[in-house]
C-alpha cells in the first residue's frame, strides 16, 4: 500500500528536539496535561516513542504515567490493522489504554468533531505521500494538522517529502506553513532513510502554530519574508541516520577516540569517562554547536551541516521562501566555478580511459553530478539572458497513448527511436506504422532537437543532432529556430529544470509553463566549445550506465 513507516530511530533522535523546543524537557508537569496526535499513526512509532520518552526522562510512577498516557495520546489511521498493532505497542510502552482509532479518515471534513474543539498541543506524523481526493495527499495532511493545532501553543512535526519545501508546484502549501506557523527547524534525512522500499528523499519540520496568520492567503512572498524577518529557522543535514546509506542498512557504529559516532548524526553518546553527550543534530539545532567536518562511511568528506537562516535569506525569485536544507547548505544544489567544472570533467574522461585519478566522488555519481550542475561563468562567457521562444520554436508535447502495447506492434529494430521521460538511451524503436491508442498517426520529429523529460527523470534534457523520432507523452520536444548551441542549452538548462521540477509519488513532474519560462545564459565563444566538447562526454558515459 505503500506505507513507509518511520524507523524508530529516527523519530528518537528528533523527538529530543521537539521537546526541548516546546519546553516539555523540564519536567513531568510540563507535558502531562498535554494531548498528543499523530493523524496518521500507523503502527504507532510517533506515540511510542513519545511515551519512552517522557518515562525516561521524567520517571512518573507506574500509575500516573498509565493516566497520562490513556488521556494525552490520540493515534488515527485509516488501515485497521494498523491501528491494532498501535495499540499493542503502546501497552508495551507502559499504556493506559490511549484513544486509538483504525478506519479513520483524518482528512474528512467531519473529522474535527472528533479531535478536541481546542486542539491538540503536540502533532507528530509521517503522513502518506502522493495523489488523493484531497490532492496531494502529504500537504493536505499538513495544512489538517496546522489547522488542528492550538492557537498561539500548539506543536508540529512533521515527516515530508522534499519536494514540499523546495518546488514551485507546492508553492502555495509553503506559504500557508510559514504564514501560520513559525518554523524552528528543517532536518534533511538521507535518501536511504526508509530503504530498501522506497528512497524518496524526506526531511522533518518543526513548527509551532502562530496565533493568527502572519499575513494572510492575499499576501506575497515578499511581505511574508518581511514580516517574518525576525524569526530564525535551524537547518540540519543528517548524511548518516546510524545505518548504512545502501539498501542493505547495516549499523554504521563506529566511534571516534573520545567515544562519539562517527557516523550517526542522530544518536546520543557516552563518553570514555561515562558521560552522556547529545547527538550531534541536537547539539548543533538546539545548542548552537555545528559539527566538525566529517567524512562519510567511505571516508569522502562531506559537506556543511547546519546553518541558521532568516526567511529572507531562503527567497527564491520562482519557488518563493525554500526550505530544504540542502539548498542554502551544500554544493550540490548551487554551482560551481567553470575551472573546477572542467576540471572534473576531464578527470572523469582521464578516469575512463584508465588513468589513475582520483575523483571527489564515485565514477557514476560525478558523471551525473557535472551533467545535473550549474556552472559559475565569467560575464565575459556568456550571452544576455534569453527566453526559451527566443531559441526554439513553440514547445511540442509528446504524444499521448504510445503505450508500450502500441509501439509493440510498430517495434522495429531499424526504426526510429521513441523518447520519453527517461534519461538514457531510448529502450523502443518503431517503425513509420506508429499509432497512438486512438488510432492517429504518432508524430514523427527530426534533428536537430532537444527532448526534455516532463516527468520520470524530469528536466533532464537530451541532444539530438539527427535523425528521425518519436517521442510519448512523458517528454517534450525543442525544435531550434536559431542558431543554437545545443549541447551548451542543455549544459545550462537542465540544472533549473530539474530544481523546478515538482515531486509526484517519488517522481518528478515539470509542467510545460516552467519550460516555457525559463531563461538562460549561453556560453559564448570559447566558452561554448569548451562547454560542447565536455558535455558530450559526459553524456556518453551517462549513457553507458
């Protein structure tokens, strides 16, 4: 059903953070008369793990933490089944019994009758991810939670995809959470954090209901980012969650020479004299302390992991305030000096050819890297910025109905290829009897042109020089209407695109107005041959993966 619940190791290395936020660290009276929810409960990890929590740290006896928990926890989930096994991990963890309810739509308007008419002090949830009767599914689940909180106190965290934080298409959902709640923290989570059934990247917000909204649905990014310029938001990359970044999820716990994790950014540690250290996500969201650099399991260094950041500083003139921590944070999302650039790329064809070089990354992650990357360039090396119309005829949408089922029966190993949302080379060829489902002719188009996948490996953009083909609906297709570098366009358009691109169940979507208003800056003269040459290597060895 596509359910990824959330390892009990994560939830206890951030709940810490939440606690200390909302103050219910201090003691046992400070959160006792609390009511806690997760709308989307699952098997419970959330509402356990809260309850360890407060036992550990607090002690109440038997009998009060028994009366805490049967009055403070609220688990709902629309599966039975899960909310039966939520129910039996919370009598393990020490239960009264709490109010735990299986068949239960979170979402439906009639809900809020059964949630307190107050609302709740604590949300904490991973939501389901993807397309619903109420859209898409993870953003309606955060808007039912903030509208669920209590005005002016009440607490949220929350489990996301990334793509909420950081694409246009969520846009709106971004603005309703910052304009009524004031965000303390964004915690990315590396993309294996849930393997091996899915890598969706995820990351968990931590926020606290405002009283009313700051500035409402008819304000602007730019009053938003003003009337919040006050405020801070504590960003934090986890590169390692304690087990191993593959599928295979082994621990990762070795300890450096005073006894902390070398890879666990989420786990506490004792020292060699027996004292208790936070991890190092708390140290450096609540204590202010960022970690020193570090090296991952491969010994390959990483990059910066906390920053604070004003609202202000996290406006983007397309997405508006981004909130993924990877963006103001690390490299890989910004772009890098045409030099360096070159550079790697020629240590990639050195590498290829069997030279021994070192690269800052594995053989086909740094391929991928340089092709998806933007490139710093002198003034001098580029063109005046220039809008897609202005180098390409209209945009020409795949066609619909080239299901497999029809190019089968036009499969044709001489034929054209057939493009879509893939990044590689083309798995089907077909033959000029190419039907769409509906009976019309497949469109057959001509090089030179560019494909640029819609969804799939969204924005991703293909050079083809010559030659005849086809393309289904999960592509788009540029055909120049000018003297275009090609290779150079897709050098420098394909880092926006795929930014611009908007997450749809663990995919990507980019819609054909985000393509038609992009704007670029060509290479020009040296620039463009150097630029050229290098891409087309890249790409051929893309292609060989």
């Amino acid at each position: 059903m596509g359910e990824f619940f959330t390892g009990r190791h994560i939830i206890a290395g951030v709940l810490p953070i939440l606690f200390s936020r909302a103050g219910f660290d201090k003691s046992f009276s400070s959160i006792r008369s609390k009511k806690i929810a997760d709308l989307a409960c699952g098997t419970g990890g959330f509402l356990t793990e809260m309850l360890r929590r407060v036992r550990n740290d607090h002690h109440p006896s038997t009998s009060n933490l028994k009366t805490f928990a049967q009055n403070a926890f609220f688990g709902y989930d629309i599966g039975h089944a899960n909310a039966s096994r939520a129910r039996v991990n919370m009598y393990f963890a020490g239960d009264g019994f709490s109010s735990i309810r299986g068949g239960f739509d979170s979402l439906a308007a009639s809900s809020a009758t059964t949630f307190p008419k107050d609302g709740f002090d604590i949300i904490a949830t991973n939501p389901p991810y993807g397309t619903s009767n109420y859209g898409r599914i993870e953003e309606a689940f955060l808007l039912k939670a903030l509208a669920t909180l209590k005005k002016g106190t009440g607490w949220l965290l929350i489990v996301l995809p990334t793509g909420v934080l950081e694409n246009p298409r969520s846009a709106k959902t971004r603005f309703a959470l910052l304009d009524q709640a004031m965000i303390t923290d964004v915690i990315s989570l590396p993309k294996h954090a849930f393997a091996p059934y899915t890598q969706q990247r995820t990351a968990i917000v931590i926020a606290q209901r405002r009283k009313k909204p700051l500035v409402g649905e008819a304000g602007t990014w730019q009053t938003l980012a003003a009337a919040t310029q006050h405020e801070n938001i504590n960003m934090f990359v986890v590169d390692n969650d304690g087990l191993a970044n593959s599928d295979k999820r082994y621990p990762t716990d070795k300890r450096g020479s005073s006894g902390e994790w070398m890879h666990d950014d989420l786990s506490e540690w004792i020292d060699s004299g027996g004292f208790k250290h936070p991890s190092k996500v708390f140290q450096a969201l609540v204590n202010g302390s960022s970690p020193a650099a570090a090296v991952n399991e491969f010994g390959e260094p990483l990059g910066p992991k906390h920053g604070v950041f004003h609202p202000s500083a996290l406006l983007h003139a397309e997405r508006g305030i981004v909130l993924l921590p990877d963006i103001p944070l690390r490299a890989e999302l910004k772009s890098i000096p045409f030099a360096e650039w070159k550079h790697r790329a020629d240590q990639v064809e050195a590498f290829a050819k069997g030279d021994l070089v070192s690269l800052p990354l594995p053989f086909a992650e740094e391929v991928e890297f340089l092709l998806d990357h933007g490139i710093e360039f002198d003034p001098t090396e580029v063109g005046p910025p220039t809008a897609l119309d202005a180098l390409f005829k209209p945009v020409a949408k795949g066609d619909t109905g080239l299901t497999e089922a029809m190019i089968y029966q036009s499969a044709s190993a001489t034929g054209s290829p057939v493009y879509g949302g893939g990044r590689g080379v083309p798995r089907f060829k077909a033959d000029d009897t190419l039907r769409r489902d509906n009976g019309v002719s497949a469109t057959k188009f001509n090089g030179p042109a560019l494909v640029v996948s819609m969804d799939g490996s969204s924005g991703s953009v293909q050079v083809i020089e010559k030659g005849s083909f086809f393309c289904n609906h999960h592509g788009a297709v540029l055909l120049p209407s000018s003297d275009v570098n090609l290779w150079c366009f897709a050098q420098v358009a394909e880092p926006a695109l795929r930014r611009l691109a908007s997450n749809v169940s663990a995919s990507a979507t980019l819609t054909k107005p985000a393509l038609e208003g992009i704007k670029v800056r060509l290479p020009i003269g040296a620039a463009a041959t150097e630029v050229e040459k290098r891409r087309r290597t890249l790409t051929s060895l893309s292609r060989l993966f």
